[in-house]
C-alpha cells in the first residue's frame, strides 16, 4: 500500500505532472487537507475520484488553478468576485462563479456553476504550475468519513485507481477551505471555513481598506 507514497522533489513532481496528464488519480497535501487530484479535461480521470471516494455526481469537485488568469479561462468573474479572489488566493478560500468552459469536468455535466480556488501549498502550487491545467479536487476521505492532514492515515491509499500520494515537508493546516458565492449579488457561504461572512463582507464594503 505504501509503495504509492512519494517524497516531494524536482524528479517526482514530473513523474506525478505525467500521471495527471495520462489520465490517473494522485493524492497531495493541500493546505488544508489531504486531497485527490486528476486532470479535469479527462472525463474518465475525473469519474474515478467519484469511485475512489464513493461520492455521489450530484455533489460537484472543486476546481484547482495556478492563476487567477487561469480561473478566468473556466469561469465568469464579476468585480466583486474578482476582488474576491485577488484578496484570499492563494489560500483556503473557494470561489462559486458561473462556469465558462464546458469542456472541464467536476461532477454532473449540467452544472452551470463552478468552484475554483489556488491553494497556498508550496508542493502543489509547484505541480499545478508544472502542468498547467486545471485540476478536480477534493478531499482525500471515503465519502461522509474523517478528512486527514496524516497521510499515514488516508484509507484511500489502498484504493487501485489511485496511483500515488505525496508527501512533503510543507504545512497542511487541516481545516476544510471556505466556499462562498455571490449569486444575487450577495454573499452566502455553502461551507464554513476560516474565512468567515463578515470578513468578506467587510472586504467588499470597504476594499481599499484590504
């Protein structure tokens, strides 16, 4: 089992840029959580997080990117959202925007909505620009059980479709990023997380003060 688990360094971040681009499934710190990862132009790629995690399609991936230039390919951003993004990323914030390109794949293709966020962990910051396309996430847990920061502790390592898991020195804080939308113009959070309301309301009320 814990042949799949690799040490950080120059050499493995392109042996796991190839495994993404060939279509498999990798876990990697983020800095939150442990989470899996796969290519989100490869439908296929992406359909094996669901059957590793046994996770239902109507429950949609989050999207990981390099860029907020890279985030724009994907998805619509309005002022305010991207004043959003340019103040919390990278970092554990996750920004719903009307999705853009239908050719990415996070869940049931009628999704007219999509999550993206930049994480700020050095090991996958490095990955995400190495590869250079977006990347479905999300945590690395059997769906409904216990999120992990310990990789000795992911049950999923076991999992065939799963090919490797990375390990490096960098910090995982362990608390699950904050997912928020500004459908009808107003902010609703659709999951709790460090990044409170009242935080980004303050920021959108008074942005030159951030």
């Amino acid at each position: 089992m814990h042949n799949k688990i690799i040490k950080y360094s120059k050499n493995n971040i392109e042996l796991l840029k190839e495994s993404l681009v060939n279509g498999e499934v990798i876990a990697v710190p983020t800095d939150t959580v442990y989470g899996l990862v796969a290519n989100a132009y490869n439908e296929k790629a992406v359909n094996k997080i669901f059957q590793i995690k046994s996770r239902p399609k109507k429950l949609p991936l989050i999207i990981f990117v390099a860029s907020l230039a890279d985030a724009k390919k994907i998805g619509y951003f309005s002022k305010r959202e991207e004043l959003i993004a340019k103040a919390f990323w990278p970092g554990d914030l996750t920004l719903v925007v009307k999705k853009k390109n239908k050719k990415i794949f996070y869940g049931h293709n009628l999704l007219a909505t999509v999550g993206i966020r930049i994480p700020k962990h050095k090991a996958l910051l490095t990955l995400l620009k190495e590869i250079n396309i977006p990347l479905a996430s999300t945590s690395a847990n059997v769906h409904g059980g216990k999120i992990q920061k310990n990789i000795d502790k992911l049950e999923i390592l076991g999992k065939k479709n799963l090919s490797y898991a990375l390990t490096s020195m960098h910090k995982i804080e362990g608390n699950e990023s904050t997912i928020v939308s500004l459908a009808n113009d107003k902010v609703k959070i659709i999951r709790k997380g460090r990044i409170g309301k009242k935080i980004i309301e303050k920021l959108l009320k008074h942005p030159q003060k951030h």
